[in-house]
C-alpha cells in the first residue's frame, strides 16, 4: 500500500481515536496535487533537502548525557549506565550515534513518525514509509512492517521505540504527506522551468499565414519552422510570405516565476518549521547582521527544543526501566547549541566564580581544562554588603620603608 494513500487518519469523523489501522497522512485532498509527491521526489526541492538537514544535523550533532538523581535532590553525570553507553556508542551494528539519530530524525520531520526496533544487539531504525501501525480493539497497538522482500512481520509494541509528532497519540501528522499541495506547486515550477532550460530558452506558438495551405505545405512549413521553438541550438530562421510568429507560452523570464518561487521556499520552510533565512533564503537581508543571533537562538528554544522533548520522554517511556524512571535521566546536550563565544563565557564564569555558584575548577573542566589545587573552594566578591549598613572601617597601617630616610 502506498504511504500517501487515503486512509482514515482518526479510524473516522472528527478527533475521536478508533481501532484499525492509523495513517499519518490527510483523510482526503481537496484536489490532486500540480506534481506527483513522494519522499524522493520532494528531497529533490533543495528548500525541501535544506529544511529536513537543518533539523536532522542539528539534532544528530549534539551529544547526549546521562544524569543520576541523589537522594539531596542533586543531579550528578553517570557515564556507567548501559542504556546511555549503547545510545552513545554503538545503537547497532551498523550506524554510528551521529547516523543513529539523523536516522530517526529524518523520519520523524518527513513522515512525523520514527520507529526502531528494539533487539537484543542494541536499536536499529525502521522505514516509518514501510510501517502500518493499528489499533486493536484493546487497547494494545500493533505494528506491522514491510520488509524490502515485501514480507511483512508482525513486531510486539514492547519490542517498538515509537517518537512521534503531534497527532491522535497514536500516530503523528506527516509533514511530506501535509505539505502535499505546496510541494507539488513547487515541483511543478521547477520542472517546467527545467524542460525550458532544456530547450534552449525558446517558447512554443502559433505561425499564422495569410492564405490557406494543403497538408503538404503545412508539414513542411512546420518542419523547417519548429527550431523557433524547439531545440537548444541558436539558428537564424527567416519567416516569408507574411508569416508572423505569435507565442503561446511563457516566456522564459517570466516562467522564472522568481516571486513564485521565493514564496515556495518560504512556504516550504513553514511547513518544516525552519526560518528560511537559515536555509540560504537571502530575501529578507535585513534579517542578517545583528537579528541573525536572534533567529537562531529563537529557532533552537522553539523549533528546536520540542524534538528534544519528545526524543528524551519516548526514551524514558520506552527504554528505561520503571524502575529507574525517578532516578535517571538521559538527555540532549541543549546548551551546547546555545554555547556563546569564548569572551562571553569568560565573563560569564567570572561572575558565577565571585558570585559563589561555581567554583575555579567546575569552571575549568566545562572548558575541558585540568582541576587545579585549590580550585575546588567556593569563593565570594567581599565588596557585597547587606543593604543599610555601614561599611566597616579599614584600618590602615603605614609600613615604613627601610630606605625612608625622613
């Protein structure tokens, strides 16, 4: 069964939550699509391409860390838990922690789902196109996958790590399958810029003559005149005898459609949920300097953290033992996205060590530095006073200077 095809999305009318099969594609288009869409055909868009890298890279390029709650409510790094050790090091056979999660990443920002399967020599992915998820009567889910052998297998949900964007909780909304229409207006205009640009630039239209011809005539009229609109070579063509040439295409400079085309990656860039100014789009320059900063930062707290949330509470949910659910934490290095410049973190650090909240050598090992002696005391600025008291006087002490002579 094709991955866009029409299936009851909700199991019927309205948000209410049905057994049978769950798709995370629309129940119905109100019209065919200018393109056909599919994965391979829509990762062609480099809007498309640059929108899925962004949230794929950014994700996959952050390190992931393994914290254990104490009985003081403080939270200390455990880098012996099996879990995290498997995650960072090697999920499966086959792939890298990096190419693990960019896996899981592009399914979940395509198809809004991202499955792995749970074994015994660690979590290898699933296509989420090959994957139909269904709803039995009670209550369980069940997940049936396409092998490439066109064998499908039945896999148990206690054996499936399933995270999943917003949708009926049992699957989430497709972006690809959403964004249908948008794409393949896009898709459309850049194939039929592409056919003009292989023709060489010309236009079809019409060649009208002044008097009747016989089918004779018309043929070979229209052989030695069709490279006025066909072809990719430059060639002078006389018309004769009051021929006159009228075209019925687009003209190349229009069917550049260069608004149109702006407003594709922007909507694009919508639907994925990435500002467009971080995808090369170069409209909007007064974007750039100063407010990039803030466009960053705003991508990574709202765009970016929610991925983040979901990742870490699947994770709990499906791969840590409940047992350990009030103990342990396994999550995504949030703040090495936001990791200022190093001025800013010197300073930084320096009001943290005089403020008392961090000492010389915690400073130093965030910098990946050596402890140093002495480094491990808490220190305060001594200049602070309680607010309505006096300061107290120093005494000063005049120390003679041997070579005083007075």
């Amino acid at each position: 069964m094709s991955w866009l095809s029409p299936m009851s999305w909700f199991g019927g009318s309205g948000n209410s939550r049905h057994a049978g099969y769950q798709n995370e594609n629309p129940n119905g288009y109100s019209s065919s699509a200018a393109a056909s869409v599919s994965f391979d055909s829509a990762m062609t868009l480099s809007a498309f391409w640059a929108c899925t890298r962004v949230l794929t890279e950014t994700l996959a390029a952050m390190p992931i860390k393994c914290y254990r709650r104490m009985p003081d409510g403080s939270r200390q790094e455990d880098r012996s838990y099996r879990l995290w050790r498997t995650l960072n090091y090697q999920p499966n056979r086959y792939q890298t922690r990096t190419e693990f999660f960019e896996n899981m990443m592009l399914n979940l920002v395509t198809s809004g789902n991202s499955y792995a399967e749970i074994t015994s020599g660690g979590y290898v992915p699933l296509m989420s196109v090959q994957m139909q998820v269904q709803l039995l009567r009670d209550g369980s889910i069940q997940y049936e996958y396409t092998d490439f052998n066109s064998t499908k297998r039945i896999i148990p949900e206690s054996n499936i790590w399933h995270v999943k964007l917003f949708g009926n909780s049992i699957v989430g909304m497709s972006p690809l399958g959403y964004a249908r229409q948008s794409i393949g207006v896009s898709l459309a205009t850049e194939n039929r810029v592409g056919k003009i640009a292989k023709n060489g630039g010309k236009v079809s239209g019409l060649l009208s003559i002044d008097h009747v011809l016989n089918e004779k005539q018309r043929a070979a009229v229209r052989k030695n005149m069709e490279g006025i609109a066909e072809g990719d070579t430059d060639t002078l063509k006389i018309l004769e005898a009051d021929m006159k040439f009228q075209q019925t295409a687009l003209s190349p400079q229009d069917l550049q459609m260069l608004e149109s085309r702006r407003f594709n990656v922007e909507d694009i860039a919508r639907f994925m949920g990435v500002p467009s100014v971080l995808i090369n789009d170069t409209a909007g320059s007064t974007t750039w300097g100063s407010g990039i900063e803030q466009i960053i930062n705003g991508f990574y707290k709202i765009n970016m953290k929610p991925y983040l949330e979901r990742f870490e509470s699947s994770l709990k949910r499906h791969l840590i033992p409940r047992s350990d659910w009030d103990t342990i934490d396994i999550e995504f290095d949030f703040d090495s996205l936001l990791r200022a410049s190093k001025q800013d973190r010197m300073t930084a650090k320096s009001v943290a060590i005089n403020s008392g909240q961090l000492t010389p050598n915690e400073a130093r090992n965030d910098e990946g530095l050596e402890d140093k002696e002495g480094g491990d005391d808490i220190y305060l600025n001594g200049s602070l006073v309680k607010a309505g008291t006096e300061p107290e006087t120093k005494e000063i002490i005049e120390v003679e200077d041997e070579n005083d002579q007075t």
